[in-house]
C-alpha cells in the first residue's frame, strides 16, 4: 500500500488532488492549519475510497510544525506540494513580518515548505525504489504576469527546483520522479484569501480536471517534469517563454497589484 501526503488538502485544489489519490487507492495524509476541515475531508474519503486517512494539521510557515509534517514527509511514497498563497498587496506596501499575510510567511510556505518536505522525502524514496513528488507551481512563475508580487518568483523557484532535481543524474537513475503543475487560473479560494480579483471566467479551469489531469501525469510511467493543465494555457506558456514582453501589454494578462490596491 502506498502513502500520499498533501498539503493544503483542506480545501480547493489540495481536496481535490488528495481526493484523486485516494480513488486510485492510495492511503493519505492531509495537512493544512484547519483541523476541523481536515476531519470532514478524511471522513469523506475514507468512507468513500475505503483508504486510510489521516489529518496532520499544521501550518507550514511555522518551523516546529513543518518539522512534524517533514517527518511524515520522510515515509511518504507520493508527496504533493500544494499548499501555497499570494498576498493581496504591492510589495512596497506588504508587511515583512507579523502574524498573517506578510512576505515572510508567504515564502516560508510556498519557498521553504516544499524545498523542506522534498528534503525530508527523497532519501526514503530512493531507498525504496519509488517516489513521486508533484508540486503546484504557477503561470505566473514562468512569466511577468503578476507585477509588484514575489508570488511569481516563489512560484518560479519551486519550478526552477523541480527541474534541476528532476534533471540530476541521481534522480534519473533512480524511480523517483518530480513534476511542477504549471497552473493557470482555478476555481478556488485561492483570489479570495488573498485579497485579489477574481479569476477572469474563460481562463478559469475546474478544480476536478486540474486533479484529475495531475494526478494521472504522476501516474504515467514517463511522467513529465513541467506539466501545463489546459490547451489554453499550454499556449499562453509557449508564449510567455518567448515573447513575454509584448504579451504582458495585453489588457486583462497582468494583474498589477500597483495598480488593484489603488
Ligand atoms: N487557484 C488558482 O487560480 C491558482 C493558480 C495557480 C497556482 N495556484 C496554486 O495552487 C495551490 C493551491 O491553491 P488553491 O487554489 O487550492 O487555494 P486555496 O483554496 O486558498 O487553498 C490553499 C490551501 O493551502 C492551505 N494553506 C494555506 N496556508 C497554509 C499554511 N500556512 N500551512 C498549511 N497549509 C496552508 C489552506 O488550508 P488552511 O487555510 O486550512 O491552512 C488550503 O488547504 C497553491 O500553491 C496556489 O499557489 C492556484
């Protein structure tokens, strides 16, 4: 029996991947800081797929807690790095420190979380012989398509880590494999606790395809490094990559969070 462990499984896409994984009969482990949500997910999945579930509720941006979750980390066979968010504010006016919604937590969660928990998983998996590491990138780490924001480069570093394990002579000669989810526009949460706009509607994919299309890439028995949920955005990626600068003059491309906050 094989183990999963998801972050940001609470709600939104996270749900829907921990959802994916265990209908294809994978045990899991969801973490996220909402104990109670976690409890109504697990439930759910347990009496649906008959898998075994458990909650590990933590918040990722606090050291002694993503300890924890490491440790769990460090048994999985499946890891998904999905838990992450985005501040709703220009960088010459965010917070740097302070309970929530600061620049500090955002990287401790969307830079540090996943580079410790894949830290913590691979030896194990290459012990084993068998790992899969799936993380939840953006479009907007591949291209200036969010101004004023370190959201995009926290995006592009987990991007850019994927690929430069994924690439190494001591992966590929191993059966552990790593994909970034290059994701565009989903329906979330996601705009909402930030404080953003919401999703332009035609550009926006469902939850369900985006876990379901994720979850059978892992599966695959090549499974790609970058993987680009919907046609769309596999031609808006083309695109940012070699004409970034006059596709960001597009009106509706680029969110300027300069320009939202005013
Ligand atoms: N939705 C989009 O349009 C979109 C586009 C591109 C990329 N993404 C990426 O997709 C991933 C999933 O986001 P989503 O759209 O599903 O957003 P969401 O609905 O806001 O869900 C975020 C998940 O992360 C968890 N989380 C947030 N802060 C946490 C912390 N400090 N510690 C532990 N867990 C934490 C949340 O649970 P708790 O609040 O219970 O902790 C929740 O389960 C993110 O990495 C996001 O950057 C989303």
């Amino acid at each position: 029996m094989t183990t999963a462990l998801v972050t940001g499984a609470s709600r939104g896409i996270g749900r829907a991947l921990a959802q994916t994984l265990a209908s294809y009969g994978h045990d899991v482990v969801l973490v996220a800081r909402d104990a109670d949500a976690l409890s109504r997910v697990g439930r759910e999945l347990g009496n649906r797929y008959g898998v075994k579930v458990s909650a590990l509720p933590a918040d990722l941006a606090a050291r002694d807690d993503l300890t924890v979750v490491a440790e769990a980390a460090a048994t999985a066979d499946i890891l998904v790095n999905n838990a992450g968010a985005a501040l709703g504010a220009p960088f010459s006016r965010t917070a740097w420190d302070g309970d929530r919604n600061n620049e500090n937590s955002m990287l401790a969660l969307n830079v540090t979380a996943p580079t410790r928990l894949i830290h913590a998983a691979l030896p194990r998996m290459r012990e084993r012989g068998f790992g899969r590491i799936l993380n939840i990138g953006s479009v907007a780490g591949t291209g200036p398509v969010w101004a004023a924001s370190t959201y995009g480069p926290s995006k592009a570093y987990l991007l850019g880590l994927t690929q430069s394990l994924a690439l190494s002579s001591e992966i590929r000669a191993s059966n552990v494999r790593l994909t970034c989810l290059v994701l565009g526009h989903a329906v979330s949460e996601f705009h909402e606790k930030a404080g953003l706009p919401p999703s332009p509607r035609m550009l926006t994919l469902p939850t369900r395809f985006v876990a379901d299309t994720a979850v059978r890439a892992i599966h695959r028995r090549r499974p790609p490094i970058v993987y680009i949920p919907g046609v769309r955005y596999k031609v808006l990626n083309f695109l940012l990559a070699h004409v970034p600068g006059g596709l960001t003059r597009i009106p509706g491309l680029v969110t300027d969070l300069s320009i939202v906050e005013k």
